[in-house]
C-alpha cells in the first residue's frame, strides 16, 4: 500500500511538472491587484473617493479624451477634436462602433447626456468645477459632438479626461453605482463588499484588447495583511503599496518589482481657518517654521516623498521653490504664538484619517508642534467619519490629508472648502488663469497662487506622496506615477 | 468546623505568609509582578529617555548599552515606552477590576442574602452579560463611544460585573445555612449587618484570588483592545499599540515586537500564577478538589 501510495504521488508530480511546463509556455491572464480602500460605489461621475477612479478609470470607464501614464492628454473616445480659433468651439469627432458593456451604442447623444448630467443642478458630480464655462452641448450627428464655452478654457480637454468626466449611457446611468456600465477594455463582473471587486475582459471592445481575461480588485486594509499577502504571492500586485516600511524587503527579493514614483498627492496639515486661534495668521506661520518635513518623510514614510512648501507638486514646470519663506526655526515660531497672544502655546486636536500617512505623520507633526507648546489631542478616524466631520461638516482643527487630484490648487479659491480659506488676491490670479491659454502665461500665474497660499500659511505644505508601486516581477505595463487617479490595467500584461 | 468564630475565620492566619511564599507558583507570580509595578511606578519618576519626543534619526536601533530594549519606528526608546505603558496597562486593569468589585460584590451578596425572585433576577442578569464574549463587548462598546483609555477601562468593568457577582453569591451561599449566621439571626442582626460583619470578612479570600486574576485578564483584554487601536490613544504609549505598530516593523527590527510581548506575557503570567497561588493558599478545599 505504501509503495503504490508513494508511486502514485511520483505520478502526481510529474503531472504537476508538465502542467507547470505548460503554462510556462502561455502567460497568465488573470490578475489580482491589492487596494487598501475600498471604494464606496463605483461610479466615478457621483464620488470623490480616490478608490472609484482607481477601479473605474480607463478600465470600465473612459471619457473623450484621456490621461495616459505620463499625465498627457491623449485622444479617448474622441478620436480627434478641432478647436475654433477664438477657443470658444470645441468639435470632438467620435470613434466608430463604440459599444457599452450592455450592448448600446456610444454616440453624441451620449456625449451630450454625460455632460449635461454632470453640470446639472442637481448633480452629484464632485468636480463640477471642471465643466464651469461650458455652455452648451450639440449633437452634430451621432458621430460628432460641440461642446461651446462662455470662454477660453486651456485645460478644458485635461479637464474631460478626468474621472469625473467618463461617457455613460442613459439607460443604466442611475445603476452605475452598484452595476457600473462603460465602453471600457473591462467590464464589471462582481462586487463582494470588503472584500473584491472582480472585472472581466469585454471581448466587444472598439480598440486594443485588454492582454488580461480577468482582472480583480482585492481590498486589503491592514497593512501588515498586504504585506503578507505580497510575500505569499496571493495578491499579484500593489499600485501604491500601503506599508512603506515594507519596501525593502521587497526591493531584496528578486521576485518582486518595486517602482518608485510620482502622485499628484499634496499631503498636507490641513487647518481650518475660520476656528481660532487658526485664523491667526501668526499661529499658522508659527506651525510652518516648526514643521520637519524631511522628519515626517523619513519617520512615516521611510523615506519616500519630497518636501513640499506650498500646494503644487514638484516635478510640475510651474512649481517654485518656496522653501524659503518659512525655514524650520523653533525661536521664531515661538515668538510669533506669543505675538498672536500665546506665548505658552495653546491645547488643539488634530484628526487623523486611516492612511500611514496620516496616522504616523500626525504623531510626528504633533510631537513637533510640542516643541513650540502646541499640544495636539490625538484622535484617529475612520474615512466615514472624516468625510462627514471634517471634509463636510468642517468641525476640526486641524488634520493630515493627502490630495490626489491632479491640478486642484484651485480648491483654495473654493469658498465652501473646508480649509475654510478666502483670499481675494488669490480669487483674482484664478480668475485671470481660468481665461489664460498661454503656457507661459499660466506657469506665471501658478506660481503666483502658490506664493499666495504660501505667504498665508493656509495649510501645513508637507510632502508629495511618493507611488509606492509593488508587483510580481513578471508583470509589465503598470503606471509607474499616477499622474491622475486610475490602476490602468488596460496595457497589463504577464511576461511568463 | 461549623461552630467556628466568625470573628476567628476572619482573622489572618499567621502561617498563611510563610505558605504562600512556600508556593511555587505565588512565588513566581509575586515576582514577576512586583517587577512590572515596579516598573510603572518607577516611570513617575523617571525613565531612560523621554517619551514625547520623536527622534527620526534615531530609529528601529537594535538593541544596545544605550537603549536596553532598542529604538521604535520614531526613534522613541523602548524600554522607557514599555515602563509608562506599564502604568497605563495597571490603570486599566486596576479601575475595571474596581468597578467590577463594587458594582458587582453587593449585588452578588444582596442575591445571597433576599434569595427568591430577587435572586433569580439579579444573576439572570448576570448570565446575559456573560452570555455575550467579554472581549467582543468590550470591542463594540469603544466602537460605540469612542476609542480610549477610560472607555476600555469601562468596557472591562462592565464584563468584571458578573464574575464578582457570581463569586460573592456562591461565597455566601455557602455561608448562610451556617449556624454561626443563624446564631446571628437569633440574636436579632439583620440581614444587611450580618452581610457587612459576617459574610463579607468571610469570602474575602475568594475575592482576592478572583480579583488578582481578573487583573491579570484585564491588562491582557486592555493590550487587546488597544491591539485594535481602541485603547489608549497615541502619544500615551500603550503596550498593545506598541505591539501593533511592530507588526510591519517586523523584518526591519524584530526587537520592537519582542519588547512589548514579553512585557504583556510578564504581567499577565505573573498576575496569573499569584492568584493561582493564592487560591491554593487561601482555599486548601480547592487545592484538595483539583
């Protein structure tokens, strides 16, 4: 019995072994991409949470136009556009035999509902800010879309790439949430709450096919947990991976992949201007003399970031170096509380959300602020309880947040903000920039909003989170930055 | 044995001392527990650095003649972490055993003592409480009012509540048929004064041994919950946080585990075998029975 027992398995390995040789030969299709939040809904016309873009975008989802991994506008589901000399006519001419996953056809009707849905009044759309000036939408023929402004818009095709700007089809529109339907190389094939969301390859698609059949989502929280499951192979790839402390340990193991990269994440202290003692401008310049952002980068993040010193990340060309307005000096921060009338410092609470970042960063930033006598309550939040005390309701003193958008220093002009903040010099060069078409032109006048919001001090500028990417070393075709929010698995393949 | 002076069964036996100490397991547990006391009230007055302070520069140091214990992913020493969370883990353990004892040392005794519907009443009570997994509650109840240090202490208490209830009325259960209570009876007492002069005395010794080990379960219920990161919030170090924090840390440098592991075995060991001791120190039945 025990020799028949020890043959049979000798039979069994050798199976094992050509069933192996066989799939060397062909590549996996299949693929499971950790996430460390997960999204509320899945439609990304209706949220702000970075998680929808990042399941959605370019995979189930995609717009007239599209952000590709170096953050450059590139044509989507228009194939070309011709813009009117006085820049206020834009005529997209669409591609052909576009179909949604549900089998409509994609055309001007299409391009006209999603834009008008998503400017309407009653919208639920969180980037609204990024269809002001359009006036109107006409359907020319079903293949060619106008979209007409009340004036020049120079990011205006930027601006439809984005998430938040997606083609949906009228009928299943209102499902989106829970049954997303797109034009995407993907299409939707499950949601398990808490734990995955599993996409299909959409075997009708109007361009290049996906290389993958199958394609999942697995939401992973913990960072210990995805630490874990990397090593043992069980989750295949992290676009940003939630453990920095982490990452050497990956970057030894010659199975593993480790790209660094850029994100359009400013993270920053974020200080509710209108409560006091923070409408003193004097106690937030005391906070920017007393921030270590180099501590912050190396102590939370092991390292991975660049310092920032105003809302706008580094590796852009209109970013200036302001690095020098408020240099760490204990003494100075010291006298400027006691000019604002605290020379013993004061008591605050500081909210910090899930994310490393947050979590770790603000019991170093709140170690800091000790040093000047600002002593900071600590009091840990889950991201439902963020969005609604301190984004929407604005009942917080100060927190630690990073803002993934690309492009948003415009949120500073936003009265309604929950900085709190309102600057009309600050109004005026976004006014001025919203007409500008220049490049030039607009870097100048970037560079003076960011000095702006600097000189005021309206929030703590700490770092550009870094892209922590992790992946299975055989993988090819991630983003190596995120340019936008997106996971684009559309060019994702296995090299064995 | 049952004609005994109550007054006499009260009183402290002199040998009672010198049998403990001749007990292994008190021993041992007495130890490790004066070391983790010591160590908490030592950190009122002093620690081998402070605990405040964030040193980035200094972090993940292994072990060495600087830092007995190494560094944590801040810079922060360890061993003077595990010293303050040490007064913060004997708060914990200490208040919530309080809180169980004089909420739930009356009620047990009150059962005992009116019986009938009252009785039955009170310890169903109990049973529902002790129905739902202590730990589990434990975890709800900071989910519902906030994470913290005083709401744990809380949610232990409120789970010691039954056991001590329980203790106190098995104790005196076993007392009232006596014929020294009944004497007492004849003589007029009521029922509350033979409950405060005669029961009580009586089933001290089964309160000790129940609340040292309802301490020792405390500080581990405390670490597990601020495991969870509802226990004390940072920068108050915690052992259970600390613990948790380690966790990715663990292939950079496995000493900022090891540290606040051991730091909650000891106590938690310690606290453990003392009441084991005691019990078979104060109880020689038990000791006979098992």
């Amino acid at each position: 019995m025990r020799h028949s027992m020890s043959r049979l398995s000798i039979s069994a390995l050798f199976l094992s072994a050509l069933l192996s040789g066989s799939a060397l030969a062909a590549p996996r299709t299949d693929i499971i991409v950790g996430m460390a939040l997960e999204p509320p809904h899945l439609d990304p016309t209706a949220g702000a949470a970075a998680a929808i873009d990042e399941v959605t975008y370019a995979n189930l989802f995609e717009g007239l136009t599209r952000i590709n991994a170096k953050g450059e506008v590139v044509p989507g589901l228009a194939e070309s556009w011709e813009i009117s000399p006085d820049g206020l006519t834009y005529t997209f001419k669409l591609r052909a035999g576009v179909k949604f996953h549900d089998g409509a056809d994609f055309t001007a009707d299409d391009v006209k509902f999603s834009i008008e849905r998503a400017m309407a009044a009653d919208s639920t759309n969180a980037q609204k800010a990024l269809f002001d000036g359009i006036t109107s939408v006409e359907v020319v023929d079903a293949a060619t879309a106008k979209i007409t402004l009340s004036r020049p818009i120079g990011l205006l095709l930027y601006n439809l790439g984005w998430g938040d700007a997606v083609m949906v089809d009228p009928a299943s529109a209102a499902t989106n949430k829970e049954k997303p339907v797109g034009t995407g190389p993907f299409k939707f094939a499950g949601w398990a709450k808490g734990s995955a969301i599993t996409l299909d390859k959409n075997p009708a698609y109007w361009g290049t096919p996906a290389a993958l059949d199958k394609a999942e989502f697995r939401i992973i929280a913990d960072p210990a947990a995805a630490t874990a499951a990397m090593l043992s192979g069980d989750v295949h790839a992290f676009a940003n991976f939630p453990a920095p402390e982490a990452v050497p340990q990956f970057q030894a193991d010659p199975r593993f992949a480790v790209v660094i990269g850029q994100t359009e994440g400013e993270t920053i202290l974020s200080t509710n201007n209108k409560k006091p003692p923070f409408d003193n401008i004097k106690v937030r310049q005391a906070i920017a003399h007393t921030l270590d952002r180099q501590a912050v980068i190396d102590g939370a993040m092991f390292g991975q970031g660049t310092p920032i010193f105003t809302h706008f990340p580094p590796f852009n060309p209109a970013y200036v170096d302001l690095s020098g307005v408020y240099p760490r000096d204990l003494d100075k921060a010291k006298a400027l509380l006691a000019e604002a009338g605290f020379p013993d410092g004061f008591k605050a609470t500081i909210k910090l959300p899930p994310p490393t970042y947050a979590r770790r960063g603000g019991e170093i930033i709140a170690a800091q602020l000790r040093e000047i006598g600002i002593d900071l309550e600590i009091i840990p939040v889950e991201w439902a309880q963020w969005l609604e005390q301190v984004f929407t309701n604005k009942d917080y003193d100060l927190t630690i947040v990073s803002h993934t958008e690309p492009n948003d220093i415009g949120i500073y002009g936003r009265k309604d903000y929950y900085f709190q903040y309102a600057s009309e010099a600050f109004d005026a060069v976004m006014a001025k920039l919203d007409v500008t078409a220049d490049p030039a032109a607009r870097a100048t006048l970037l560079g003076e909003a960011q000095t702006i919001i600097t000189n005021d001090a309206v929030n703590g500028f700490i770092f550009q989170l870094a892209q922590t990417g992790i992946r299975d070393a055989k993988i090819e075709g991630m983003w190596a930055d995120a340019p936008i929010q997106a996971i684009d698995l559309t060019a994702v393949r296995w090299t064995e | 044995m049952a004609m005994l002076d109550p007054a006499r069964e009260a009183a402290p036996d002199p040998g009672v001392w010198r049998r403990a100490l001749a007990n292994r397991s008190f021993l041992i547990g007495l130890i490790l527990s004066i070391a983790i006391l010591l160590a908490g009230a030592l950190s009122f007055f002093w620690t081998p650095y402070g605990i405040s302070g964030v040193n980035v520069a200094a972090r993940l140091q292994a072990p060495s003649a600087a830092h007995w214990f190494g560094t944590d992913h801040f810079g922060r020493d360890i061993l003077s972490m595990i010293m303050v969370g040490a007064r913060n883990s004997i708060a914990v353990a200490l208040v919530a055993v309080g809180i169980g004892m004089l909420a739930g040392v009356p009620l047990g005794l009150w059962a005992a003592a009116r019986g009938g519907w009252l009785d039955a009443v009170v310890m169903r009570g109990n049973d529902v409480v002790f129905a739902f997994p202590a730990l589990l509650s434990a975890v709800m109840i900071t989910a519902v009012f906030g994470p913290g240090a005083v709401n744990a202490i809380i949610a232990i208490g409120i789970f010691n509540v039954p056991v001590f209830a329980r203790v106190a009325r098995a104790g005196a259960m076993a007392l009232w048929p006596r014929d020294y209570i009944l004497a007492a009876r004849a003589a007029g007492k009521g029922k509350g004064r033979i409950t405060r002069e005669h029961i009580l005395p009586n089933i001290m010794h089964l309160l000790i041994v129940q609340g040292t080990i309802q301490f020792s379960l405390g500080i581990l219920a405390e670490a597990g919950l601020s495991y969870l990161g509802l226990g004390a919030q940072p920068p108050a170090p915690s052992w259970g946080r600390m613990l948790a924090e380690a966790q990715t840390m663990m292939a950079l440098g496995p000493h900022t585990a090891l540290f606040p592991g051991l730091a909650i075995i000891i106590a938690v060991l310690g606290f453990n075998l003392m009441g084991d001791g005691l019990r078979d120190v104060l109880d020689p039945k038990l000791k006979a029975a098992r």
